[in-house]
C-alpha cells in the first residue's frame, strides 16, 4: 500500500518538476524572453542531488520555494541570484508538510535562509490580499521548454516568463488552465511552468507594485492523456495567503 502511495505521489511531483516555461505556439519566442528580463527576483535553486527548481527572492536573505523542492536542499547548497551563487544557511519546511503523503500538496511551501544577503536584486513581497479569478499572473523559469502544440521540447539555461489567468481559488492553492489561440481565456503570452519549474512564483501585480501570490507545485495532465506541457493541461500553485503568517513569523523568528 505505502509502495503504491509513492509511485503516485512522484507521477504526480514528476509533472512539476525540472524544465520550465512552455508557451503558446503561435507567438515569437523573443517576447517570452523578454518578459523575464523583468523578474530578476526569480532565483534558481540547485540542491546537491542536482535536482534543477526555483525560487523566489522576497527579502534580501530568504528565497520561498515549494516544500517538494525544500526536501532535497541542505545547508551549503547553493542559489543563483544574478548570476553569482549564494550558500544555503537553513531550511525551513512547512511543518504540515511530510514527504509520501498526498494530502499535504495543500502545505508544499518552504522557505530557504541564505548565508549572507543577496546585493543589487529588489525582493518581491508577499501577497496577503484576496486573488480574484480572472486576474493575469506571470510564471518565471528556466531550463526545459516547449509549446502548448507540441508539448516540452527540450532544455537551455534561459530563462523564459509567461502569463496566465487564475481559473479557480481554493482553500489552498491558485488553478490555471493552458488555453489555446482563440479560446476565451487565452493571455498573449499565454504559457504555463514546466518540469524544473517546481518552487517558481505566481506574480501579480496589484496598486502597481509586484507580489508573490503562488507557489509552483504540480500540474495535472488528465485532460491531456497525462502528457505534460499541451493546452489543456491545469496548473496547480500554493497559495501565499493561508501561509503568510507562518512565513513572516518563520522569517521573523529564525535565530
């Protein structure tokens, strides 16, 4: 029983990890790369297994990640912020998070304390307001990429952003669906994460400034067969809100 409840849960953490943005098809490629340019708080995680994930910046020492991710990080491996390579000081599971179970995919968020402050990279703040369905987020990573006609297609170290709207909020977590040219929905630069984008944010802006609103966790394929990265797919991110006062007081109180 418990073998069969973790081949389940790595099909279903296997859709959420390792490369990132897949995008729309029918839309230059340039413009996608672009739009990341504009999101250097977007971080790149690299445990020692040599697992490729993301993260976020959101002060000038802490990096929030999905919990899936957080599992494999220890304290010396490293985070790229700019280029230049940060060591891990601590981490930080959400304590309702305990690997194999797939009840907890609602608390798969982490946080990661660097060793010394990370130099000439705004953070981006947590959000801990109300989302709205239908509002446009931004999706960062780098890594495996692909279109939504296609599927994933292969891997580089460039770092690629795309646009989504939010489907569904629940309780827990933000529900976005790859939409096709011509649906209702579709964003111009319609696109969503990839495997090696697990950890990655949700950002949105709201009153003009940035916010960290999601956290990349997994993505379900059945309505596409179970292949990843074509229109159709949903996309699943743990929600900030629930988990903010456990974030600023983690973050408050480590010693």
């Amino acid at each position: 029983m418990r073998r069969s409840r973790v081949f389940l849960l790595v099909a279903l953490l296997m859709s959420a990890q390792a490369s990132p943005i897949v995008m729309r098809h029918d839309v230059p490629e340039q413009r996608f790369l672009d739009l990341a340019s504009r999101f250097p708080a977007a971080v790149h995680v690299r445990p020692a297994n040599g697992d490729n994930a993301e993260g976020t910046l959101i002060a000038p020492r802490w990096v929030l990640t999905a919990a899936h991710v957080a599992s494999a990080v220890a304290a010396g491996d490293l985070v790229v912020a700019g280029g230049k390579s940060y060591p891990v000081d601590r981490v930080f599971m959400h304590p309702k998070f305990h690997e194999l179970k797939l009840a907890d995919m609602p608390y798969d968020i982490a946080l990661i304390r660097l060793e010394q402050p990370v130099i000439g990279i705004e953070p981006v703040p947590l959000f801990n307001g109300l989302e709205q369905v239908g509002s446009v987020v931004t999706f960062v990573g780098r890594g495996g990429f692909g279109t939504g006609k296609e599927g994933l297609r292969g891997e580089d170290p460039r770092l690629r952003a795309a646009t989504n709207r939010i489907d569904t909020v629940t309780d827990f977590d933000l529900q976005f669906r790859f939409d096709g040219p011509g649906e209702e929905h579709v964003t111009e630069l319609e696109g969503i994460s990839g495997p090696g984008d697990s950890g990655g944010a949700a950002f949105q802006e709201t009153g003009g400034k940035l916010y960290v609103v999601g956290v990349s966790s997994w993505q379900d394929t059945r309505p596409t067969g179970r292949v990843q990265g074509l229109y159709g797919v949903i996309e699943h991110y743990v929600r900030v809100v629930p988990h903010y006062s456990w974030l600023t007081q983690t973050m408050r109180s480590a010693p």
